[in-house]
C-alpha cells in the first residue's frame, strides 16, 4: 500500500452499491416480473372506474357535487370557493387533464388509506411491528422522489398505472405515522376504564381509540393528499398523463404559458383537496353537538321528506300505499288458508 493510500483510501477502496443493485434488481425482474405485472390489476381497473367516472360526467354535475360536499363539511362559503376555483380550472381549458390527476390522486390515497391506517394501528399496539415500520418509513421519507422511478419502470413499465404505484409508495408514510401517533396519544385513563368494564381488544380500538385518533388520521390523509399530488407531477416523466404531463411538456419546449396554466391547475387543485380535508378535520369539533342530518344540503333535504310526509297529499300517498299493502297481506293469508 502506498503513502497516500492511507491518507486518501477513498481512490482505491469502495464498495460497489450500484453493481450489486443492479444485479438485485435485474435478479428481481427476471423471476418475479409477472407476479409484479399482476399486481397492476386492481390499481388499473380502481384508476380507470375513477377516470371513466370523472371525464365522462359533465362537469357542471361534478362542480354541484363538490359543492354540496364542501357545503355539508364545512358550510356555504367553502361550497361558494370549492365552486369558483372549479369554474376557473374549466375556463382555463385544462379540464380533461385535471380530472385525469384527479383520478391518480384519488385511486393512490384510496389505496395508501386501506394499506396505511391497518399499519399504523399495527405499530401503535406493537413494540415489536413499531421497530421494524420506523427505519423503512424513515427510508421511504428521506429517499427522493425521483429515485422511485427507476425500479418502478424496471418493473412495472411506464404510464399512468405505474405512475399510481411510485405515488402509493412515496405518499404512504404520512397515514401510517399520523395513525400510530394518534393511537398511542389516547388517553390510558380511557382504555384501563373499558377494559375494567370487560371490554375486548377490538372494542377497545374501534369504539375508543380509533374514534379518539379519528383526528390524526384525517390528518395524515390530508398529508398523503398533497405529497400524493406533488408525486403524480413528478411521475409524468414516466408518461403519467394529467396536469404533470402538461407542466413537463411546457418545460421540454420552452413554452412557459402551458408549463404555468399547468402549474396553475396543480395549485388550484391542491388548495381545494386541502381545504375540505382541513375543514373534515375541525367542522365536527365546530358542530359536535349538531347531528349530520341537520346540517347543510343534508337538512334541506331531511327538511323537504319531512314537509311532504306532513303534506295531506303526502299523508294521504302512505295511507292508500299501506291500505294497499295490508290488503294483499290478508290476501295471501286467506289463500295461505283455503
């Protein structure tokens, strides 16, 4: 060994991370391709039932059902804003590939949402499960976002499905860390106080701990929404269609105007998804005492059932409607008894 090799043993010592990835990778890739190729199937069919649901409804239907849910979350005025930043998405002429993002973000949480709130509650009841989820969360949440693409495309190919599948893994920590957290924040008072009263492990977790962790958890929904949102834009570099798709293609040909109208639409977009998973985060802490069917759209309806019912030609629709039935009872009665 030479002088300098002690004082510099970096040029002539290294370990060979990338060879040995490389390998793994194409080991992986060879053997268990198709076992990853079939793990596309509910995402894809999940991702199309959205996209066909989101593009082929008009979207003045679309823009009144944000509205009425805005309007039953959280009142009026965020109803009035949910429907003016939709209205705005439409009239800058980017509404097909709006609701294409849409439909990734919505197709990722929903999965994040059914993997993530069973592993949070998994390592909030165990030391064990909690040790091993912690360095590969810390992992996941630390790596960036562009290196999830490389394996993805090596196994699941390019598009709007495995664009889904980078978005689920880079989105997933949020729900999963939020759901623990909320779950070991449950007051012990509350859990010694059901078990005392004889409770099981599952009534404690689904009528006292996860109601009382309700909170985190919409929060680290909320979470996985918007990191969700940013990783659909960054997986347009694998062909994802959408609003990223627009932004990359605005940036490739130097045309600032599409880039920015796609910027625009990714931003409206995240401030409307914020705002109505914020407001299911502090509405029922607003009107805990109010029951859901009194409020917003909910009660106008409950209000119009309750006013044809005490209407004389509603009342008189149920006598004739329960005259009918009573006689074809006693009808098959009688034929029951000849």
């Amino acid at each position: 060994m030479k002088p300098e090799d002690v004082l510099d043993p970096f040029k002539t010592w290294h370990i060979p991370f990338g060879e040995w990835f490389d390998v793994g990778l194409g080991w992986i890739v060879q053997e268990y391709r198709p076992l990853f190729q079939s793990l596309k199937w509910p995402i894809d069919q999940l991702l199309r039932a959205f996209d066909l649901a989101l593009n082929d409804i008009p979207p003045v239907v679309i823009i009144l059902c944000f509205g009425l849910v805005a309007w039953q979350i959280a009142g009026w005025r965020l109803a009035v804003q949910v429907a003016g930043l939709l209205l705005i998405i439409g009239f800058l002429g980017i509404w097909g590939e709006t609701m294409t993002t849409l439909s990734l973000v919505f197709t990722a949480v929903l999965f994040c949402t059914v993997v993530g709130i069973p592993v949070g509650v998994i390592a909030a009841r165990s030391d064990r499960a909690a040790a091993i989820c912690r360095p590969i969360l810390d992992t996941m949440q630390t790596i960036p976002s562009f290196v999830y693409l490389v394996p993805v495309v090596m196994l699941f190919g390019i598009g709007n499905v495995p664009g889904v599948i980078v978005t689920i893994v880079f989105a997933l920590p949020p729900v999963i860390r939020l759901t623990t957290l909320g779950i070991q924040q449950v007051s012990e008072e509350v859990v010694e106080a059901m078990r005392a009263f004889g409770a099981t492990n599952s009534q404690i977790l689904f009528k006292a701990q996860l109601p009382l962790a309700l909170p985190s958890i919409v929060a680290g929904v909320n979470q996985t929404l918007m990191m969700s949102l940013s990783m659909v834009v960054v997986a347009s570099m694998i062909a994802v269609g959408g609003l990223g798709q627009m932004v990359l293609r605005g940036i490739g040909r130097l045309d600032i105007g599409l880039a920015a109208t796609g910027g625009i639409g990714v931003v409206i977009l995240a401030i409307i998804l914020d705002r109505l998973t914020q407001s299911a985060i502090s509405q029922p802490r607003r009107y805990a005492d109010i029951a859901w069917h009194n409020q917003g759209p909910a009660a106008l309806f409950t209000g119009v059932v309750k006013t044809f019912q005490a209407s004389p030609a509603g009342r008189g629709g149920l006598e004739v409607a329960g005259n009918e039935r009573l006689a074809n009872k006693n009808g098959s009665d009688y034929e029951r008894s000849v």
